[in-house]
C-alpha cells in the first residue's frame, strides 16, 4: 500500500477523533458498543484515555480518541513493543548479519553456563530458559546500555533448559538486542530508527528512555512508546508482507518467521494466556516477539497480537482482513483496587470487532 494513500486516510480521520459509524465497501459498521466499553474504563479510572485506530484491507475504518488522549499522544506501550523488537531483529537477519539459530555464545562468549547455548529465536519467543526479570534490586535495574544490561545478566542462573519450556518475561530479548548490535556495530535504538522507525515514518516511537528519568538502557520486552498512528504504520507493513510505501521493508521470509510456531513442544508454563482469552487450547502460542493467539486447520496464525499490562494491544486478524491498535497506558492504583487486569481486558476489543464485522456479512 502506498504510504501517502495511508497517511492520507489517516489525516482524514484525524480531523475529528470522534467515534463514527464507518461504511467500507458499502457495508455499515457500528462501532458504538467498542466505543462505550472502552469509554467506562476511562470513566472508571483505570485510563486517563485512550486511542483506537481499525484497519480492513488497508482501509482505515475507524479513527477514534477518548479522555486525554490525542492521536500524537505518545504512551509507553510496555509488552506492545515485543513486536517492534523482533522486527528489527528480523532485519538484521534478513542482511544476514544474524540467524535465527545463532547460540548467545557465538556473540557473547562470557555466557559460559547452558544460557549460552540458547538460540536467538529462543530469546525472542521465551523458551531461552533465563529468569524472566531481573531479581527485584539484584542490581539495581538502572542500567544505561545493552553491554551493561547484558552483564548483569551473564551471572543470572538459568531457570531450565533452553527449549524446554515457555515462560513469558522480557529479560532474555535485552541479549538478543546486545547479539543485534554487535553484529551490526551499531547501537539498538540507532538500529530500530534505521531499519523499522524511518522507513514507517514512525517518528514519534522510541525505545530510549525507557522512563521520565531518562534512565535505563533500551528495554526491548518493555521499554517502548509510540503514538496510535506510528504503531498502526507498523501493523501496515506487517499485514502486507512487509511492505509499506512500495518498500520491502521486512522480507516476506522473515513474516513467515516471526508468525510462525517457535514454543516447538515445549511445556507452556506461564502464563496461560491463549487459553484464557480465546478458550483456545493449543500449544503454539508464540512466535517471535507475538503471540498466536489462534490458529487455521494447518496450524498457521490467522490471530497475531502484542499485547501489554499497561492496556496497548495491536493485533492482525487474517479472517476479517483486519488489523487494529489500542494505545492507552493504565492507572495501576485503581486497577489493582478494582482487580481490573489490563493485560486480559484489551484483547476483547478484537473480539467485539470480529463479531461486528461477521454481523454484517
């Protein structure tokens, strides 16, 4: 798709970030029951807003903000930016500069311990075996570079073998970025810019800082921020192979890679999120920086999404032609006074848009 035709669709529903019934193709969509559910969780505290932005066969349907939020509203998207990760990973594989089976040890020969053996596409889809944070002030998590990230990770013991279980966390994608920048010698936000951010022209999403102290290195399981229309410039370029503007920005290999199985039988541990959210029970739950959250007859994703704690959840429905993003970032004192779970709650939204879009067919 054209990159001014989707900026252009953008801007016009930019214009007025009120909800609308949409007509796409002459058929009517009534968004309004999306729009009031996400409305009482403003209402209710648990965001100050919030933006949502739908997409079918690269017609933007829906443009819509609530409470404070803007479309420039830059929010930290927390686990969102798993995706982004892996797809500037995936760049860098698809310049053969890395390999999805590439062992830490290769580029990190300090990780002497089996944390060495795990792969690349181990780290990016949490079946490394490593710890899946850092220990709580074991050090003080105030590092400033990957290198430093890195080591005071080389010390960690390993939780179990690599390939044996998946257990979801953020920690073992800080080496997969430190593996990134030394193949290339480039550092990881320069490496996100040049190879995802400028091609998208996402210029207002970042992975440094990570907080309002500007301190940290880049935290690549959940350090971003974006805007609602840098990430959906993103989720354009993922729902077409990898192309954006006429630009083969990821290959169509590394799609397939990143959408693709990579538990690989391991025992699904933590958390059980598949199951919960979808009822769905099988055990190809990830792939690289994503979840598959559900599956055809083949075993091939056609429900892949990125979602957060904080509330972001883009996702891309291959059976609707749909792809969406909701930004926000939650109020954690009211949320956990009112056992309201973010991370379990946004990815009904999908759900509502499949129903309303089946509806009408």
């Amino acid at each position: 798709m054209s990159r001014l035709l989707f900026s252009a669709i953008l801007a016009l529903f930019c214009l007025s970030c009120q909800p609308k019934k949409l007509t796409d193709r002459g058929i009517n969509y009534d968004f309004s029951e999306v729009h009031l559910l996400v409305q009482s969780w403003v209402d209710s505290g648990y965001y100050d807003g919030a933006g949502l932005i739908i997409a079918r066969e690269n017609d933007v349907i829906l443009d819509t903000c609530f409470g404070s939020y803007t479309p420039e509203t830059q929010a930290y998207i927390a686990s969102s930016g798993k995706w982004l990760a892996a797809a500037t990973i995936a760049a860098v594989v698809d310049e053969d500069k890395l390999s999805w089976d590439d062992p830490v040890n290769k580029w990190l020969p300090e990780f002497t311990d089996v944390k060495g053996t795990a792969t690349l596409r181990q780290l990016l889809s949490h079946t490394s075996g490593y710890t899946d944070y850092q220990p709580e002030g074991v050090p003080k998590d105030d590092y400033q570079t990957l290198t430093e990230s890195v080591a005071h990770i080389v010390n960690l013991p390993a939780d179990t073998i690599p390939g044996t279980e998946f257990y979801y966390g953020g920690l073992a994608m800080q080496v997969a970025g430190r593996m990134a920048e030394l193949a290339t010698g480039k550092d990881w936000e320069t490496l996100f810019q040049e190879k995802i951010a400028q091609p998208l022209g996402m210029k207002n999403t970042h992975f440094t800082p990570v907080d309002s102290c500007e301190g940290h290195s880049p935290m690549l399981g959940g350090g971003a921020r974006s805007t609602l229309h840098d990430y959906a410039s993103f989720l354009n370029m993922i729902y077409n192979d990898g192309v954006f503007d006429d630009r083969q920005i990821l290959s169509r290999e590394a799609i397939r890679e990143m959408q693709a199985d990579q538990v690989r039988g391991a025992q699904i541990v933590s958390p059980k999120y598949v199951e919960r959210v979808r009822a769905a029970h099988h055990n190809g739950v990830y792939g690289l920086g994503e979840w598959r959250e559900e599956l055809d007859s083949l075993g091939n994703a056609v429900l892949i999404s990125s979602p957060s704690w904080a509330g972001a959840y883009p996702w891309i429905d291959k059976t609707t032609g749909t792809y969406g993003f909701f930004i926000t970032h939650v109020n954690v004192e009211k949320a956990n006074q009112d056992v309201f779970s973010a991370f379990y709650s946004s990815p009904v939204l999908m759900e509502m848009v499949h129903d309303i879009y089946k509806s009408v067919e």
